[in-house]
C-alpha cells in the first residue's frame, strides 16, 4: 500500500500570509480551486467505542479514519474517504456516493454492497454493521492548496477550523458551528512522496515553525459541549 508524509503545522494568520506570498511564486494552486480559497465540510465516523478518538488521544499508530466530504458545500457530490496512518505517513482511498447513499448512511443504514463495489465503501459498510460505525462530528474549513509535481507536494492552509455535533445538517446549506481553535490560529499541511523538494523546504523555513500531531477530529470531539469538553483545557495553543 502507498503512503505519503503528512507534515502538520499550528501557524498564525500572519505567518500564512508570509507563506503564501512565498509559495505562490513557487507552486500553481490546486486546478479545482477557483479564487483565494475553497470550503470543505468532513463528516468523521467512530465505532460505539469511540476507537479512533482514543487512538488518536494514546498517539497509537496504526489507526484508521473514516468521512464523508463536501467540496464548496455542493450535496450533489459527496465523497466517502478511507485514511489510514502507519508510521507517521498516511494513505487515503476514496470513491463517490449519491446523495441518496449519503441520505442513507446518515439515517443509519450500510451502503448496499456487492461485487463491483468499491474497497472504501466495503469497509464503510463492514464497520456500520460490525463495530458499530456511526457519524460522530462535522468539521467545516477553508483551504487553500498549492501543489508541485516534483515529489508531488502539497502544501495547505486550512483556516476558520470549526465543529459541530448537528450531524444531520452534513448535507443541509449550513450547519451550527463552534470553533476549534482560538481566534487567529489556523493550520498548515504539507504532503509529499519520498522526499521535500529543497525549494519547498527553504520556502518553509520560519524558524518558528513546531509539528505537531494535531488532529481535526479530536480536537473537534473535544470542543463540543458534553463530556469531552473538559479535557479541551488540556491543550495549550
């Protein structure tokens, strides 16, 4: 299986805003983005154990992560994604659903599988039926994505992180949001294959610049009200 580096960064507006100019002499925007930025809304599943908050919390490495995912809040195209992490790199398996599937899936019922459906979906299906799969948060950003052949990178910048537990509204125009992070904190991605291109890394370099192992799920999970709402207090940003 292909896994890729995952690289996450707590950064400030400001200091996007200096990356940003940098990069954008350096690598073209993703070809789907039209204008500065485009919005996502991702819908997380966890079995009735809470699994993969867990794993996430005991920094376990082997995990798997399941949503649903809107582009520019259009319900007429809805992908499922499959993510899982081992040994720091990540790798993602996706395939389209209908609304109506979607539609189903939130009301709790498995997709409908058979011979020629997709791996994604198969494992979507098998964990709703066996471990008790079930849309748990939404989380909505904006993002903004420059990409490069060369090691094939991608760098992002998701900004205005927010939650919401209204599971139902996935598909709906809006949904009630809380926001993850303190005001003027945002996060910075960089993919890649093998190797960063040195143009890329240099690009990078502010010298304040930390990883982390920040995850939108969990941190999400935790700035709902309910009983993971304490344990917030916890993260210092």
């Amino acid at each position: 299986m292909y896994y890729r580096n995952e690289w996450k960064y707590l950064v400030t507006g400001g200091e996007l805003a200096v990356l940003g100019a940098r990069l954008k002499v350096l690598l073209p925007l993703d070809k789907h983005q039209t204008g500065a930025a485009y919005a996502i809304r991702s819908l997380y599943f966890d079995d009735f154990q809470n699994s993969c908050l867990r794993e996430n919390e005991a920094g376990v490495d082997d995990r798997r992560k399941f949503r649903l995912r809107l582009y520019n809040a259009d319900p007429g195209r809805v992908q499922l994604e499959v993510k899982e992490k081992l040994h720091g790199r990540t790798h993602k398996a996706s395939c389209l659903l209908t609304r109506e599937e979607c539609e189903e899936i939130l009301s709790g019922r498995p997709p409908a599988v058979g011979a020629d459906t997709p791996a994604p979906k198969n494992l979507l299906s098998l964990g709703m039926r066996t471990a008790g799969l079930a849309p748990k948060v939404i989380v909505e950003y904006e993002r903004t994505a420059f990409v490069g052949r060369v090691g094939n990178v991608r760098v992002t910048f998701d900004r205005n992180i927010a939650a919401s537990n209204a599971v139902s509204a996935f598909l709906q125009p809006r949904a009630p949001l809380t926001p993850v992070l303190p005001a003027g904190q945002h996060v910075l991605e960089v993919k890649f294959d093998e190797l960063l291109p040195d143009p890329v890394a240099q690009v990078l370099e502010l010298g304040s610049l930390q990883q982390t192992a920040f995850s939108k799920y969990y941190l999400s999970r935790l700035a709902l009200p309910g009983p993971l709402a304490e344990r917030a207090k916890e993260y210092e940003f």
